[in-house]
C-alpha cells in the first residue's frame, strides 16, 4: 500500500508526517534541516513504510531545495505541494489551529488526492530558473531605483524629467547625461541623483550580461522552443525553468493545468460556460501570455485565430484564454520531442 509522507520545511527543521491510502497518520518525525537529518529521515521512512512511498514537499524552494535534491539523489519519487493547495487542505482538516505537523498532514492529504506531477531532477532547468529568478529581481530592483530617480528629477529639474522617455532610465546615453550633469554640484539631492543613476547603470549591465549568459544555453538546451514565433531567450528560459522537465506532465493537458491556462468550468443550471483559471504557475502563465502577446504583433495567424474566435461571439479575454491554450499545446509538443525522459521522470 502506498505511504504518503508531508514534508513541512523550515530553515531550521523538516516537520514529516505519514499517512496511508486514506489520509489516515501513521507516524510523525522531525530532523533538522540539515544533510544528516535528511540522512535520517530517509532511514526513518526506509524503515518504518518499507512500501511505494510518495513524498510530498511543501512547495517553499528556499527552505527544501537540499532536501528536494537528495530524496531524488537517493531514488525516491517526490512531488511538490503548492502552498495554497496546502493552505486549503488545512482548512478541511477535522483538528483546528496550526502547528507544522498540521501542515505536513495537509500537504500528504493534498499528494493524496490532486494529480500533482513528479518532481525530476533536472540541472539544465534548474540553471535556467536561477538565472531568470535572478535576473527578475535585478529588474525589479532597478525599477524601484528608477522610480526614485525620476522622482528626485522632477523636483531638481522638471525639464530634463519631461524629456527623458517612458524606459530612458534603461539606456546608458541618459543615465551617463543625467551622471555629467549632476556631478560636482552642491546638494544632497545632486549627489543622491549620481548615486541612483550609476547604481542603475550597473544593474542594467548586470542584467545585460545575464542576458547574454542565458542565451548559449537556452539555445543549446531547446532550440527547437526558440523556433516558435513570439518565443524569444527570456521567453523560452522561464518556461524551460518552469516546466523543470516536460516528461513528468502525462499529458499536455497536465501542463495546462500546471500552468493555470485550462479553463475552469463555470456552468449551473442552463448557463454553460468557463471562467479564468487563477491558479497554477503564475510565472509559466505569464511566459505564455507574452508569448501570446508578441504573436498577436508579429504572427498572422495568431491574430487570424483571435479575430475568429472574437467574430463567433468571444470577448477578448475568452480569445486571449483560448489562443493561450493553443500556445501551451504547441510548448507541450515541441519539448516533448526534443527532449527524452530523464531516469526520475520514467
């Protein structure tokens, strides 16, 4: 019979927690988070559930990523639990209140009963989730930079403010005009203005140079996804990163839903319909919904389907969802037969 065992994980501690076929506990350990505790968790489940084991992780990727890495290192098949599905299971728990073993209950109930897909251990992708990660929160700290620095321009010289063009804080020609023209003046706002403007011109360059380290190796891990129309190096990297192994979906429609793109039925009575799907990876979402985007500028066909669903009476967000759908089909196939199943994912 198979055993589930919730991983709740924290910086400190791994809270597990067994349960049967049926939800029902079976045993509880706590190990610090730590190579020997994993080591001891492994032993533990080894030998009190001798059976097909699960584990089911918390999907919290600071706090597990070693313990992800060395259950798949020692052969075990691993899923991981969104947070929010997590969160849902808890609630439907007979016990009130919230303790971590509470929580790892809720996460093996959660393996339990959604089709979640196996986690692989997949380098390539997981360098490629990294980099993006990193270049995304470099983007996002440059932008809050630049809002300062736009700001404190409007108050020192409204003028050279108005003239700097929506995304002109991204350019070296500006940041290196707005740098000459406030150094050596007196004032703290002058020298603050030269402190924000070469903190994000070596952000930008940061950035940059991510760019250009993510596109060898995009390139030489799915060049065929490259291909596709609307999908560029960033594009490509975060679905790469995101799907972390294609093989692990059964199906394309697994993916869909991972993703957050297949509709969810709406229907009471004789109003048959759907809504948006919320859920999911959000970051994949978004990486298909600029692919959608960039095809409706430059694909023809993709508009051709867009003003086709619209004419048979879809609103544009009903279009939008649908071409989506048709998108994540298309990845499916394409990373399909590109790549082969890793040992993990088979």
């Amino acid at each position: 019979m198979l055993t589930l065992l919730g991983i709740d994980p924290h910086k400190v501690s791994h809270q597990a927690v067994a349960v049967d076929a049926n939800g029902a506990p079976l045993g509880q350990l706590q190990v610090k988070a730590r190579p020997a505790g994993h080591a001891e968790l492994l032993g533990w489940a080894r030998r009190e559930f001798p059976g097909p084991r699960l584990w089911a992780v918390e999907d919290e990727r600071n706090m597990a990523g070693q313990l992800l890495r060395d259950l798949l290192a020692a052969g075990e098949r691993v899923v991981t639990v969104p947070a929010h599905i997590a969160a849902d299971y808890r609630k439907q728990g007979r016990r009130r209140g919230k303790s971590d073993a509470i929580d790892a209950t809720a996460v093996a109930r959660a393996a339990l009963r959604e089709q979640l897909p196996d986690l692989v251990l997949d380098e390539a992708s997981r360098d490629l989730k990294l980099l993006t990660d990193h270049r995304t929160s470099l983007v996002e700290e440059r932008v809050r930079l630049q809002n300062r620095l736009r700001d404190l321009l409007h108050q020192l010289d409204p003028d050279l403010a108005a003239e700097i063009p929506s995304g002109g804080l991204t350019r070296y020609c500006w940041l290196d005009d707005i740098i000459a023209a406030y150094t050596g003046q007196p004032g703290v706002s002058a020298a603050i203005v030269v402190d924000l403007a070469q903190a994000c011109r070596a952000l930008t360059e940061k950035i940059k140079k991510l760019e250009r380290q993510l596109k060898p190796l995009v390139a030489q891990a799915v060049p065929a996804l490259l291909a596709m129309p609307g999908c560029g190096v960033l594009i490509a990297a975060r679905i790469v990163g995101e799907v972390a192994g294609v093989h692990r979906f059964r199906n394309e429609a697994a993916l869909a839903t991972y993703a957050g793109i297949a509709p969810l039925d709406a229907s009471s009575g004789q109003q048959q319909h759907h809504r948006l799907n919320r859920h999911g990876n959000r970051l994949l979402n978004a990486a298909i919904y600029q692919m959608a985007i960039t095809q409706l500028r430059n694909h023809p066909p993709a508009r051709a389907y867009l003003e086709r669903r619209i004419s048979a009476g879809n609103t544009w967000k009903v279009a939008m969802r649908a071409l989506k759908r048709q998108l994540i089909r298309a990845v499916y196939n394409t990373l399909t037969r590109q790549t082969t199943p890793t040992p993990q994912a088979a």
